[in-house]
C-alpha cells in the first residue's frame, strides 16, 4: 500500500492502529512493549522522508 502514493495515508494510519493494538495486548499483562513505539516512530519517519525535499533542490 506504501507504494502507491493516494493510499500511503490511509496506509500509515492503518499501520499505526496496528502498532497501538499490539502494545495495548501486552501492556494488560503488564508487560511494557517498547519495540512498537519505536516500530511506529519509523513508520512515521519513512512517512515523513516523502514531504521532504531531495537533496540538491533549491526551495525557491
């Protein structure tokens, strides 16, 4: 879904629900799963790297 550029929101997003159900499973155990904060902070990031600019491009 990541591919193709109209569905990378709906994609994230769905990705990130994801993350947060399978943190939330644990955690009523007791059990702290950090591992899907830092799973969803890189998606986020990957996410972020298509709204940058590319290198060598002026802003102007």
């Amino acid at each position: 879904m990541f591919l193709i550029p109209s569905l990378r929101r709906v994609a994230l997003s769905a990705l990130l629900v994801v993350f947060a159900v399978a943190a939330l499973l644990p955690a009523a155990t007791g059990e702290i799963a950090i591992r899907f904060a830092f799973y969803a902070a890189t998606a986020l990031f990957i996410a972020s790297l298509d709204r940058a600019p590319a290198c060598g491009k002026s802003a102007a």
